[in-house]
C-alpha cells in the first residue's frame, strides 16, 4: 500500500511542500528513508516506530519506504516524525487518507507518541495560505503560531493517538482560535522614553531624523555619554509595525526559533545588540543549517553596534550589501539562500582606544599613530554607507541632577508618524516606504533643491571632498528633515543640517593628524 502526506520544510526563509511518500511492501522488516534525509531526519524511524508501538497501534511487520520529495533538496528537522506516522497508519489501513486531504501536517513525536514543537512553523502556514491549503496539523504548542495568519483552520493535538481518533471520527478536532489580545501592538511606553534623556538635544534630533527616514547613524563621543541609552529608545520613537512587518519579521524570528509561544507575532520592532567578539557567520548568517544573522533578525527594525571597532573588520565588511540592497546573499555549494535584511544601523563608538580624545574633562593618553589606527578599522565604503555622523559629548553632571524632562517618545513618535505618512504617500507607486531606501531615481525626483540649497551644496561637496555615496546620503537626510517640517521642497536650511551630519567623514583625519 501507499500512501502520500503533505508537509514542508524552510530554506532560508522561504517554504516549500515536502511529499511524505510511505511504501508498505513485501519484504524483510526494513524502515528505510531517501530523499536527502540529515541525521534528524533518518532517526525519525526509531521516534515513529517507538511512537506507534507506545500508542498501542502497532508497527506493521513489513518493509517500510520513506520517500521525501522533491529528493533533490536535502531535509532538516524533525517536522516529519508525525507525517511518516500518520503516512504509516494510511497505508496499512488504520486511517482513511481522506482525513489529512488539504492538510499540511507537520511535528516531531516523542517516544510516548506525543507531540513535541517544532521551528519554522509561521513560514509554513503563510506559504500553506498563499497555495490554497485549508488546514494545518501542528502540535499544540506551536497552535497560536500558526493561527497567526488568518484564512486557514489550524488543527491541533497533544499526542498522536489525539490525531488518529479524530480521523477515525471518535473525537472532535481541536481548532486553534488566535488569542484576541495579540491583535493589539503596543510600543514600549514606560519601560523606556525618550524623556529619561539628559541634555544631548543634537544627538535627539538625529536620532528623531533617523526614526523618521529610516536612517542609519553612528554616534562618536566619550564613555558615559549616552550613546546606548539614545540607541535602545529609538524603537519607542519609530512607526509602529505594519501587520505585513509584523510577518516578516515574526517569520525569521520563528524559522531562527527565538519566536515565543506566548507572542506568535511580534508586537514590537526588533532591537538587536549582539556583543563585538560575534563573528562573521553570526552577523550574516549561514553556518551548517544556514541560520539567519543578526543582520536578519533585525529586519524592519534596529541592529545596534556597540563599540564599532572592536568588531572584526571581516564582519563589519559584511553589511556592506545589507545596507545597500535590504537583503543579504548565503552562497553554499549545493544552494544560495537570501535572507530580509532591512534595518536601521545604530552604531557607537569611542574618538580614541582610551575614549577620551577631544574630552575637556580627562586627558586623552592615545598617540596620535593609535588614534589613526583605532579610527581606521572603519572602512570608508562602510561609512559612506551610514547617513547621519554625529558626535555625542558627556553631560554636564549639573543637567543630570535637574528634574526638567525633554519631550517623550510619544510626542516625538507624533512628528515621526506624520513624516513617514508624507514619505508613504510620496512612494505609493514604488516598493519603498522610507527617504533612507531612496535609490538614484527616486532622488532624482523627489530630492530637488532650490536655488540657494543648491549653491550650498554644490559649495560643500567641493570643500568637504565628500563620495558620491555621500551626496546621496545627504540628500536623503535632507528630504527627511523637510518632510519633519512639512516643507514640499528641500530649502537651504534643511541641506545644511544634513551637511553637518557627515562632518565627520574629515573630522577625524584632520584631529588626528
């Protein structure tokens, strides 16, 4: 007898179906699987048989064929335990297949015959919809992850003889229902604010112009200054998450299994902060199951460098393409993986090895040679690439102790939303939202200066000796400060502010020379 199941597995972040193919033949009593199978996958047989055997429905005593197909993409996992199972149970009669017809099946079984979770659920779901797939079996673990995407009936069961009584029809099939409370997404308001912020109004308004286009931004002062405690309330300050960013994002949290069962969906951007001794692979992805990165992990939100060049420099060459295209290339023998990776950079870092270069307040002991060598571990192709450079002094410990407050992240995230809408109305007709993934057509268009604003530019690019990279990038930061201000077209008021974001680019050759 055979018998067919359908499940699926993940590459990167992509779905695709896999057809459980089980053959009841004649024979000697081999359980055997082709297909590509990993180690995970080819142990299935003894979870499956101790399974069936635990659940009192027996093992047929014949050959058993497993065929995974298409055979020629190697399986990862354990999602397949319960489609071999039940695939068992069809072809020796125990089931009517007409029960798993439109189903997607997929989990990973104990030896008792329970169900255990597995990762990379929510990627399966959203392609399951997209093709027309009524129902997903899951266990029930992974229920209100799969029940996050709307139009498909999710099935779920604790155990495998649950799921065999139900296809029997001696039970009722349990229909995951999503939690109402996770449709309401909630920024992170009292647990951190932007009023908490002492003084710092320059490094404010960048981190609001950031918020507002998208932009990337690195942050150079002293220790002590403020520089992470700015980077970790930039999230409070950003538009809310769409239902489709919510998606992607909750995707690559599920398929790298860091989705909690509580919170099937993300409520809230992504702020990533991972330690500078990561290394390359950890920071774009890949390894031996190809993981996604941290670069992935904080799509559609922020990925925050502390200490930027303590970092490898081979791992800081790698968002290079991130930063430029949103997305990030895995290149293997047998196959090429590309992973989201649309973020907004928050990088900081001390003027010198000791921190204190240019400090009124303590005595910088770094040679000059020192300085030269700590500030060139970032690349300049790496630093073209970041819109917004500015330098963050110590507070004034008199403004620490003061009681006044700055405006709140609500009020600040008012003025974001607004120019965000403006920038979304503007690029409805392309498949960007924000001034910082303007491409050179798109500032060609909407990035026009006038008469003045022009002169100064044109003024600046020749005095600053500033990339083409960075024309752009001022230009994008130009249209972002316009649109905060409600203004059609970029004034001279609005270009010069975006100029003094990349003074940087010379400052440092020129102090430390």
């Amino acid at each position: 007898m055979l018998a067919t199941m359908l499940s699926g597995s993940v590459l990167g972040v992509q779905a695709y179906p896999v057809e459980v193919e089980v053959d009841l033949g004649r024979g000697m009593m081999v359980f055997s699987t082709v297909g590509l199978p990993s180690s995970a996958v080819s142990e299935a047989k003894t979870r499956v048989k101790s399974a069936l055997v635990n659940s009192e429905l027996g093992f047929p005593q014949r050959r058993v064929v497993v065929n995974l197909a298409p055979a020629h993409i190697k399986k990862e996992g354990t999602a397949f335990d319960l489609p071999i199972a039940l695939g068992i149970l069809v072809a020796n009669g125990q089931c009517p297949a007409s029960a798993f017809h439109q189903t997607l099946i997929v989990g990973e079984l104990s030896l008792d015959g329970r169900l255990r979770p597995v990762r990379a659920v929510l990627p399966l779901v959203a392609w399951a919809k997209s093709n027309g797939i009524q129902r997903i079996l899951v266990p029930e673990a992974n229920a209100q992850e799969a029940a996050a995407v709307d139009g498909i009936e999710v099935w779920m069961a604790r155990d495998l003889s649950e799921v065999v009584c139900v296809a029997l029809g001696q039970e009722q099939a349990r229909i995951c229902v999503r939690q109402q409370a996770e449709e309401s997404v909630s920024q992170q308001v009292g647990v951190l604010d932007m009023a908490d912020v002492k003084g710092q109004e320059g490094a404010r308004r960048a981190l609001e112009i950031a918020a507002a286009g998208g932009h990337n931004m690195l942050m150079l002062g002293p220790p002590g200054s403020g520089k992470t405690m700015l980077a970790r309330r930039l999230p409070t300050i950003a538009p809310p998450l769409s239902f489709d960013e919510r998606l992607e994002s909750s995707i690559i949290a599920s398929v790298a299994g860091i989705l909690r069962p509580e919170q099937p969906l993300l409520a809230q951007r992504p702020f990533r902060s991972p330690h500078h001794t990561l290394s390359q692979v950890a920071l774009a992805g890949g390894g031996p199951k190809c993981r996604p990165g941290e670069v992935s992990l904080a799509h559609n939100g922020v990925l925050f460098l502390d200490e930027l060049p303590e970092f490898k420099r081979a791992a800081l060459e790698v968002l290079r393409q991130p930063l430029e295209d949103g997305e990030i290339l895995i290149s293997r023998a047998a196959h090429s993986l590309l992973y989201p990776a649309r973020f907004t950079l928050i990088a900081a870092m001390n003027p010198c090895p000791c921190g204190y270069f240019g400090s009124p307040q303590r005595e910088c002991n770094c040679s000059a040679q020192q300085i030269r060598n700590y500030l060139q571990k970032i690349s300049g192709p790496l630093l073209d690439r970041i819109d917004l450079q500015i330098a963050v002094e110590a507070v004034d410990p008199k403004d620490l102790r003061t009681r006044s407050q700055g405006e709140s992240s609500s009020v600040v995230s008012a003025r974001v939303i607004k120019a965000r809408d403006i920038q979304r109305q503007r690029l409805q007709d392309s498949d960007i939202h924000a001034n910082g993934q303007l491409r050179s057509k798109e500032i060609k268009a909407f990035c026009v200066l006038d008469e003045v604003a022009e002169g100064l530019f044109t003024k600046a690019m020749d005095q600053l000796k500033l990339s083409a990279r960075a024309h752009d990038r001022i230009l994008k930061v130009a249209r972002t400060i316009a649109d905060l201000s409600e203004s059609e077209r970029i004034e001279a008021v609005h270009i010069a502010e975006a100029i003094q974001y990349r003074q940087l680019d010379r400052i440092w050759s020129k102090d430390v020379a």
